[in-house]
C-alpha cells in the first residue's frame, strides 16, 4: 500500500473533478425529484449507471455549471464545508435545504487501481437516495425556486470576497433567512467514507411549508 500527500498527483484537483462532477448531477436531480421545476425541462440519462434527470434549461444549466466552477477551486484547497442547495417558497424562506457535508483526508492511501471505482459505487448510492428522497418528505408550495450556498472554512472566507472566477459571477454573502432554519427536521440520506473524500448528505426540512 502506498500513502501519498494531498499535494502529490495533486490530490485536490482530482477530489474536486469527482465532486463538481457528482453535485452537478446532484443539483438536477433534486430540483426534478422537488419538483422545483417543471418535469417538462428534464431529459432522462445515465450516470454512475443509473437513470437520472438532467435539465434542458441553458440558463439553468449554465448557473449550475457557473456555481460549481466557482465551488471547485475551494473544494480543491479542501476549504469548503458543506455545499447546500435550498428550496425556497415564494417569500423566499427556506422549505428544504438538502446539505452535502464534504471533508478530506490529509493522506490518501491506496491499494488498488479500484479506488476510482469505488468512489464511483458511493456516489452512485447517493443518486439512489436523492432518486427516492420525496417519499422521506412532505410536499412542497407552488412557485418554489432554489440557491445553492458555499459553507466555507474561516480562512477561505476572508479570502473569497478577493477571489472571482468567474467575470460578473461574484461571491455574496448568503442572506440570513436561507441560512437558517426555525426547528427543521433532519433527515439523514446517506452517508460515505472512502479514501478520496468523506460525505454525508441530510435534508432539513421546515416542519410547517403552508
């Protein structure tokens, strides 16, 4: 078995590709199964060999992309906590806020030419989970719409505001009323530890959406 450090084979970049990748799929597939969006402007594929729903929205599809290009250099430099993605109703307070706690560990050991696959054989366990999570959860109001907001680590947040990757596509700061939930209910989806990366995936749920 060999043990190698984050930096080596640049060990974030790879971690990133893989998540960005992951919650990509993941951002679609909850905004089908919520029904944030109409059923119409999602097509049927494949992914991790199981049939998920992909937006056909260019607008939608591009604010995903941007967001995640945006999220990929802080999960590379393992500065991001958790990545939330939050169903609001029309007041714009938070119904469901489905959060992807991500952490990584300081050596990656490996021991076969499988870890990649592995990795591929959680992920696919949580597109499972999200396929089925409306069973789990009450409905939720008409005229819902969606961010997705970054926790990061203290250090990273100071350094955010300097940072844009994007032209026009600037980091705010998440408005309190997303953030916070008044007595939600937990719900706990899935959870995996590999090698590569560790995550946890749980929805908060408000107990009263009408």
């Amino acid at each position: 078995m060999t043990t190698i450090t984050r930096q080596d084979l640049n060990f974030g970049q790879v971690v990133a590709d893989i998540l960005c990748e992951f919650l990509e799929v993941a951002i679609h597939l909850i905004l089908y199964v919520r029904e944030v969006y109409p059923s119409g402007i999602f097509q049927k594929r494949k992914k991790y060999n199981v049939p998920v729903q992909m937006s056909c929205h260019p607008e939608l599809n591009q604010y995903i992309q941007d967001t995640l290009h945006c999220v990929k250099p802080l999960i590379e430099k393992n500065d991001a906590e958790k990545v939330v993605v939050v169903i609001m109703d029309k007041e714009h307070h938070p119904v469901e806020r489905f959060v992807f706690e991500i952490s990584q560990p300081p050596l990656l050991s490996i021991s076969s030419d499988t870890l990649l696959s592995h990795v591929e054989q959680l992920l696919r366990a949580f597109i499972l989970k999200i396929s089925v999570c409306d069973a789990v959860l009450n409905n939720n109001p008409p005229g819902c719409s969606f961010a997705v907001l970054v926790h990061t680590r203290d250090a990273a947040t100071r350094n955010m505001e300097k940072v844009q990757v994007i032209k026009d596509f600037p980091w705010i700061v998440a408005d309190e009323q997303e953030v916070h939930m008044q007595e939600p209910r937990l719900i706990p989806l899935k959870t995996m530890t590999s090698d590569l990366v560790k995550m946890q995936l749980y929805v908060e749920e408000r107990a009263q959406k009408t």
